[in-house]
C-alpha cells in the first residue's frame, strides 16, 4: 500500500482516476485521426476515388505508415471517410426535411440535397459508397459500405413517416398486405440509380441542373411517367432568413 500511495503522490491521481495524461493522449489521438480523415477527403477529391495510399499520404504531406496506424488499411480509410461524409448527409437530409412546410416540399427538398451533395465532390462520394471488389465478398451490403446500407435504411424509415402522414392527408388508407408500403425504398432506388447516373455523366455532355432533376424526379414519384413532360415548376424564393440555406459540401464538413 506505501508503494503505491506513493505512486499515486507522485502523479497526483487517485485509486481509479483516469490518468490526465492518458486522457490528453486520447484527445491527441483522435484529432489527429480526424484529419487525417480531412486530409485523405481532399486528396480523393482531388485526385480521384482510386487514389493510392501513397498519393493520399504524398498529398497529406505525411508518410504513408501514419494512415496505416490509425486505419489499419486503405479499407479501413475508406470506411472512415465514408462514416463522417454519411453522417453529415444524413443531418442534411433530415434538417432539410424537417424544414419543409409539407410532404412534398420535404421530398424535393431531400432529393435536391442528396444530388447537391454527391455533385459537390463525386470522388468523395464514390469513394465512400463503394467498397473495393476485394472487400465484397460475402458482403451482405452489395458491395457497398455497411454505414451506407444503414444510412438508406433510416432515411426509408424517415421517408415512410412522412409517406404515412400524406396518404393520411388525402384520405387514403391502403390494407397493411398493399403494394403501397414499398414506396419508400423503391423512392431510394430511384433516386440513387438516377442521380448516380447523372454524376457519371461525360464531361462536357449536357445535363441538366440538380435543382431541375431533383423536381424531376420528384414528379416522377409523385405522379409518374406525367411527370416527364410536365413543366418545370419555378424554384421558390427563400422567405426567410432560415430559409437561406447555402449548398452543403461533402468536402467541407465541420471541424469537430
């Protein structure tokens, strides 16, 4: 007991105490796990989804060991990076739904963001929705991240609750065994496939604007193939201050 008692002293800590400078070391550790993670979304934006371990580490300005100390591998990088970029889709998504006045005015809005933000860096986007084919077998995702799957999962969620409340609005109750109920996932489906279509496509190509597709697609789902040809309805203006809400960045998300 002498011995440690003086021990205890000599470092100020107490039986069960967290060592001070333990926990400083954990706070060091992990902001510098997070920029990394920073510096290695940059250097896929830059450079492209495919970038090496040795470019992401060549323009972090740093060695490559460094990123294999706190990721493990580029696998482990990767996840990383798509965590953060999803989560903070995620609080957009539903920031800019929770912000609408109805049902469908949600539904524009989250279209419209989601295709914002994938435009605002398609690298970082690519990079952190698709798993290499050397880390998908067996997956049960589809090739794509588990946060990702998630992700999907609880905006359908969300999608659903404001699906249920717009049938409930216009009088409509479907029997539980209905095709209705698909809905939500099959809007996910369409959205994704053809917003992802649209980032692919070819430089210089003429496509048209995420503001226009997103209503697009969004008449689409709401009252089908009409829709298509149906005329683009102007873009309200902001009628208020909190209504002013500039395009979200994957690339630049907050610093914590």
């Amino acid at each position: 007991m002498g011995i440690v008692n003086t021990a205890l002293k000599a470092t100020g800590g107490t039986p069960g105490a967290p060592d001070g400078r333990a926990t400083r070391w954990d706070e060091h550790r992990q902001q510098r796990r997070v920029n990394l993670i920073r510096a290695a979304r940059q250097a896929v934006h830059d450079l492209g989804p495919q970038v090496s371990m040795d470019e992401i580490a060549a323009h972090a300005g740093t060695s490559k060991s460094v990123f294999y100390r706190y990721f493990g591998d580029k696998n482990g990088l990767q996840v990383a990076v798509g965590e953060r970029a999803i989560q903070f889709m995620e609080r957009e998504l539903l920031t800019a739904a929770e912000a609408s006045d109805s049902a469908l005015d949600g539904l524009f809005a989250m279209v419209s963001v989601y295709l914002r933000l994938a435009e605002s860096s398609p690298h970082v986007y690519a990079f952190s929705t698709r798993l290499p084919p050397e880390a998908t077998a067996g997956t049960p995702s589809g090739g794509q991240p588990a946060a990702m799957a998630d992700f999907f999962e609880r905006i359908a969620a969300v999608m659903d609750v404001h699906f249920r409340d717009y049938l409930r609005q216009q009088g409509r109750s479907p029997g539980a065994n209905s095709a209705t109920w698909y809905w939500p996932r099959a809007a996910i489906g369409m959205v994704r496939s053809a917003g992802e279509t649209w980032l692919g496509t070819a430089s210089g190509t003429a496509r048209p604007d995420a503001t226009r597709l997103a209503r697009k697609i969004t008449a689409w789902l709401t009252v089908g193939l009409d829709g298509t040809y149906a005329a683009d309805p102007p873009t309200p203006e902001p009628s208020s201050e909190s209504d002013q809400h500039t395009d979200p960045s994957i690339l630049e998300q907050e610093q914590s």
